[in-house]
C-alpha cells in the first residue's frame, strides 16, 4: 500500500500503464497471427493487408515502449522471410 501522495499517483500511473500496455500487447498479436494465418491461407491481398497491419502494429508498439524495438524487429523479420518464402510478392522491394 502507498503511504506518501507521490507513491499513490505512481502506482495509479503504473496501472494505467499496465492496462494501455496489455490492449496494446494483446492487439499486436492478435494482428501478427492474423498475417501468419493469412500468409498460409496463400490469398494474396488479404495477406497483403495482413502483414501490413502487423508490421505497422510492431512497430507502433515498439515506438510505444509497450514492447521493447529489438523484439519488434524480431518480429517484423521473421513475418517478412515467411512472407517472401509463401507469398514474395507481398514484401515490398528496397532500392
């Protein structure tokens, strides 16, 4: 239990965060296994806007702090070599 002024706003601060962080987690991964999902169902646009959602998902989460930016880079890797193995017309190209 707080005991000062200070200690009661920084639990409530940290419960507000550890709400925002979970929709945001469980939101993430919801939107990561849909384009893992997609990706295997071979339906080029729905696995198109899939992977999109999810990468754009990661990397929100990432800029967040509601996931640390290595594991979201993991992450994005990992979905775009399965994308590029499955479906390659999905990855976009860099020049």
């Amino acid at each position: 239990m707080a005991n000062t002024r200070t200690s009661t706003k920084r639990a409530r601060q940290a419960d507000d965060r550890q709400v925002r962080n979970k929709t945001v987690r469980s939101t993430t991964h919801s939107a990561l296994t849909a384009a893992v999902q997609a990706l295997k169902s071979k339906d080029l646009e729905k696995a198109k806007v899939a992977y999109k959602s999810a990468v754009r998902a990661l990397s929100k989460a990432a800029s967040k702090g509601s996931i640390p930016r290595g594991r979201a880079a993991r992450k994005v890797s990992r979905l775009t070599l399965l994308a590029k193995k499955l479906l390659p017309a999905i990855v976009p190209t860099q020049k």
